[in-house]
C-alpha cells in the first residue's frame, strides 16, 4: 500500500510511517520469529527497532543482524534494564508518529500493519487502537477467558479490573505514548497496566476485531509466571493515578472500589503465608480507601 494514501497527519515526509518496536532477553529463537512476522507484513512502510536488554545467549549473532537492511535496527543495552526500559529506549530511537510492540515470543498475522494503518486512516481521531488475538498456552490453543474479551472504545473501568490491552496488538500515536509518560521503569511487573489506566482515563483504544496477534503463553521467564503477587504492583499504579488527580469524579469512585478490592486480596495473601507486617500493609490501604 502506497503511503499516498494515507493524510499526512499519520507520516513524516520521506520517513517510514510506523515504528515496530521489539524488546527482547535472552530469547533469541523466539525472536527470529518475531522478527520474521514483521518481515513477512503486506504493509512495507514501517522501521523496526529491536532493543536488547543486555542478553547473554548471543541473541546479537542472528543472521538477520548480519545483513544490510535499512529499515531494521538492532540495539543492544549495556545493563539489564528491564522491559520498560527496552520498550522507552526504543521509542525515543523512533523515527516515526505511529508506534507498534511486539513481544519477542508473539508472532503477528502478515496483514497486522496494514489493516491498523486502514483503520487508523478510516478512524483520524482515535489515538491508540488494539486488535484481536489468538492464544497459545504449551504450544496448544485456547480460547481466551470471557473476562478477556477485547472491546472498543472509553474503557478504563474494565482495565481496572485486568489488563485489556496486550501491549503487542496495540497501534498509537508516538506523542501520546510520550503525554502519557511511557512505560514507569520502577514497575516490575504490570507496566503495561500502568500506561493503559494512564491512557483509558483519556482516551477511548480502537478495536480492529480481528484476530491479527499470536500471543505465546506457558514458558517460565514470562513476568505472569515469574513475580509474585501482580495486584501489588496494580494497587501501586492505582494509587499514583488517584493522587495526581487527573480522573473524573465517577473515575476516582470506580479506581477506589477496585483499590480497596484488590488491597483485601493481597492482604489475605500475605496473611495465609504468615507475613504479619505484608499483611497489615495492605489492610491500611484498603481501610483507608475505603
């Protein structure tokens, strides 16, 4: 598809109109084939940026890396930094108004750019837009709980709950991803959580309802499998958003609901596993929101 027909609020002149943006460590087999799903893309306008997190399994040895490919950029960071930090490191690196992630152990349907970009063409005003996605947990397919199922539009009282947006069917403008502050690097988890509550607060997500991503699920280094505890780290980013004041009076009432919610749970958490201290913690939250 010729970039022509895209308004010229979606490009730079002479630049590629998107920037694909894969943080990857220490998976180098599974990145090849994230690598290769770009490649593959119907849609040929874009720049992909791949920021190392300081690997050690000679992920810089690909033979991709080893050819001259203008639109293709390989970035390695000298310390392990975390996945916030290679996705933010890859943003300012962009050359581009229009952003994509892509998680180096998810693959991408070869028309995934192209019809965002037609939907985004179609839609001018939306900022941000997700698509659907098929789920592989051990190498098997499984269907997505209900609870998971993607929809469009204003959304934040659902991103309360869970995380509804998977960060590598997500399509946004570059200069909202900057406004809204970029992934929070102090996070361990749940980033991604982190910047969509930013970004729903504001912003109603598009839905492209097609099912364009392939999320790999099941191997031991993913974060879901790997951290204890994720509402910590939701409660955390909940109760910076309800401090800087930003939400609307119904959006503050719903993010204390789910505040006090999800406080009890961690509390009972800890409280089962016999961390007195853990427990009190949260249980002050949950009073004090309550």
């Amino acid at each position: 598809m010729l970039r022509r027909n895209y308004p010229k609020e979606l490009y730079f002149i002479n630049m590629p109109l998107i920037s694909v943006i894969i943080p990857t460590y220490n998976r180098k087999i599974l990145l090849n084939n994230a690598i290769n799903s770009v490649i593959r893309q119907t849609f040929p306008d874009y720049e992909l940026i791949i920021v190392d997190d300081c690997s050690d399994d000679k992920t810089c040895e690909l033979e991709i890396f080893k050819e001259i490919l203008p639109n293709i950029k390989y970035i390695q960071l000298k310390d392990h930094l975390g996945v916030s930090a290679a996705r933010n490191t890859g943003v300012k690196l962009s050359n581009c108004q229009w952003i994509s992630f892509l998680d180096s152990d998810d693959i991408w349907n070869k028309n995934k750019l192209r019809k965002q970009a037609d939907w985004h063409k179609s839609n001018t005003g939306c900022r941000i837009s997700q698509t659907d996605e098929i789920w592989v947990r051990n190498n098997v397919r499984v269907n997505p709980p209900a609870t998971h199922k993607k929809i469009d539009g204003f959304q934040f009282r659902e991103n309360l709950d869970r995380c509804m947006i998977t960060p590598s069917s997500v399509m946004m403008e570059k200069k909202l991803f900057i406004e809204a502050g970029g992934f929070n690097e102090s996070l361990p988890a749940c980033e991604d959580y982190d910047l969509w509550l930013r970004i729903t607060s504001k912003y109603p997500v598009g839905l492209i309802n097609e099912p364009l991503l392939t999320r790999y699920g099941g191997h031991p280094d993913q974060l879901s499998a790997s951290v204890f505890g994720l509402d910590r780290f939701r409660i955390r980013s909940i109760l910076d958003l309800v401090k800087k004041n930003g939400l609307s009076p119904d959006q503050k009432k719903q993010a204390l609901m789910v505040l006090v919610k999800k406080s009890l749970i961690v509390a009972n958490g800890y409280k089962k596993r016999g961390y007195v201290d853990k427990y009190e913690q949260y249980r002050k939250i949950a009073q004090a929101y309550s």
